[in-house]
C-alpha cells in the first residue's frame, strides 16, 4: 500500500510539474523564447525552434508518466531532461547573468534556489526509475525466508 | 485500472487548463508605424524613449520588421507611448513623437529614429529638440512646434498612459502580439532574428 502511494505521489507530482510548465509555455512560446535568449547559450536562430518544442516535449512527458505508458523509459527521459535544466541554470548563475528563468512563467529570475528546486524534482523521477529495482528489494526483505 | 485512472486525470487536467489567455488592448490608439489592419500579424509596443532596451529593440528589431513585412503588409506595427516616472525625459520625448506623429508616418518614423539614435545625448541635458530638427525638415519642424503647442499632445500622452496601466504593463518595451486569433504578451527585449522566426511561423 505504502509503495503504490509512494507511487501516485512521484508519479502526480512529476506530471503535474511537466504538464504545467509545459501549458504555460505553449500559451506564449515568444515569451519563452525571450526567456531562452536571456541565458546567452543557443544560437540565436535555434532559439524560436527550441521554444517551440520544449514545451510539448515537457508535456509528453508529463502525460506519459500520468497516464502511465512505459513509465521507467519516460521516467529516465525526464530525468534527463531535468539534469539538462540543472546545468544550464548553475552555468548561467556562475556565469553572473540575471535571467529570467522561464520555468514557470516571467516573474522568476535564476537564483541558487531555481536550482534546488529543480534538484527536488529530480528525487521523484529517480524513485520512478529505480522502483522495480528498489520494490523488489524491499519484498525479498519483508518475505522471511 | 492505474492507467484509466491516469488516463482520465490527464483529460480532466487537459480540459480544465486549455482555454487560450486573452489581454485586453486598445487598438484604436497609439501610433500606426507599417502595415494596415488586415495584416495577418499585428504588433503593439509599449515604449519608453528612455529606456536603453526599447532603443536596442526599435532600432535592431523593429526598423527591420518594418522593411521586410511591414511594407508588404504582413505585420502592422502600433507604437504606444508609455513614459515611465523614473525617466526625467521621456514624457517630453514622447510628445515631440505624438506630434510628429500628426505630421505623418515619415516624420514619425524620422523622429522615432532620431530619438532612439541620440538618446545617450539627450538624456544626459534633456536637449531633444536638436534630434528633432535635424530630423525633419525646416518647414515640418515648424510645424511640428506649432502642434507641440496643442494641449491635445499631452491628453494623448494621457491616454497611453492610461492604457497601459489597464493593460497592465509593467516594463518596457512589452509587445502585445496578435495572430490567427490568438494574442499573447511579451516583455522584454526581442530580438530580430527571433522575431522573424515567430512570424514566419505564424504567416506560412
């Protein structure tokens, strides 16, 4: 019972996090765009195209693991992707730039904390990853042998 | 059973989140720089004439959206005056530009550039008037000074203002973009490279 909470937990929260970010994107790519600019680390005529496919990508994601298909490959893609995040914000803060993060929205500049809370994000995806691994430990433990 | 459940959670989330934004505008106000309203993308920016981003903005994004799709009515452009309070000189530059506005597009467009291109000067000693004379010719300046004296100039000024508090607009520039029915808010400094990927997109 425990695990499958534990489970639904990773899984809504992961979902949750990509479906939204993604929608907000979608709504005003140009805004995302600008966003994406403000890191100074694609070329710019990448930039719009990037704007472009990121959101539904995050979105894909998203459904994928709410809904459940192939949840450990989809599971890793995000964690990748979250990884990919990770570095461009920690070279972007030791690079001095203020940017406008984009995750979210506008209103959030890059600080130390957009980085941990994107590290947070990582801790359900890695769970989701591992789970048949780690479930299948935790059974052999509690069945005596 | 665990995928239905997720299956319907993610068309309830996708039902209740998609409705498109809508941001209030005016366009019947502010000024027209290129393009007609039946362009199929319709551009409108908030700027401050003193602000360094809607320099960098107008003079390497805008004057090339204006030769390249303006001119072919594919994007119409509407400047909105927005003169923020922390700008001891903007006001008065945003009314040498509503008047030269009244004179016609050429003029606007000379006076727009003029003050874009000296504004490192002018900001410094609040002179404008140089940039504007030498922008125009002797016989529109003239003119331009007389409708200068005009109080409508300020209730215009008044009028954007306003518009952009209700917006709301927050900095500058900020563009409300408008295309196949769709419309979002932008802020910040766009440049032109994007901008044109942005459209090509919209009108291909």
């Amino acid at each position: 019972m425990t695990i499958k909470i534990l489970h639904w937990l990773c899984r809504l929260i992961l979902a949750g996090v990509f479906i939204y970010s993604g929608y907000v994107k979608v709504q005003e790519p140009l805004q995302f765009a600008v966003a994406i600019s403000g890191y100074k680390l694609v070329p710019e005529h990448l930039i719009f195209p990037l704007a472009k496919f990121l959101p539904w990508a995050e979105i894909v994601l998203g459904l994928a693991i709410l809904i459940g298909w192939k949840i450990r490959y989809f599971s890793a893609a995000t964690a990748a992707l979250l990884l990919f995040f990770i570095a461009v914000l920690a070279i972007t803060v030791s690079r001095g730039i203020e940017a406008n993060c984009g995750c979210f929205g506008l209103d959030e500049r890059i600080s130390p904390l957009t980085i941990l809370r994107d590290s947070l994000f990582l801790i359900p995806a890695v769970y989701l990853v591992i789970e048949p691994k780690l479930t299948n430990r935790w059974r052999k433990t509690a069945t005596p042998s | 059973m665990v995928r239905k459940s997720g299956l319907t959670i993610a068309l309830i989330l996708i039902s209740l989140a998609w409705p498109a934004m809508v941001c209030p505008s005016d366009v019947a106000s502010g000024q027209r720089l290129g393009g007609s309203a039946n362009s199929p993308v319709q551009i409108e920016v908030f700027s401050d004439f003193q602000c360094s981003a809607c320099r960098e903005f107008y003079l390497g994004t805008i004057r090339q959206i204006l030769q390249e799709y303006s001119s072919k009515d594919k994007v119409c452009i509407i400047y909105h005056e927005y003169p923020l309070p922390a700008h001891k000189y903007s006001r008065d530059a945003a009314r040498y530009s509503e008047a030269a506005s009244r004179l016609g597009v050429k003029q606007l467009l000379a006076v727009m550039d003029s003050l874009f291109m000296d504004q490192a000067k002018w900001s410094q000693d609040g002179k404008i008037e140089p940039s504007i004379a030498k922008a125009l010719s002797r016989e529109d300046f003239q003119k331009l000074k007389q409708i200068m004296l005009d109080s409508s100039i300020n209730l215009a000024i008044e009028r954007e203002v306003t518009l952009a508090t209700r917006v709301p607009i927050k900095s500058t520039p900020t563009m409300i973009i408008r295309y196949t029915g769709k419309q979002q808010k932008v802020e910040g400094l766009v440049t032109y490279i994007v901008l044109k990927k942005f459209i090509d997109d919209v009108i291909k």
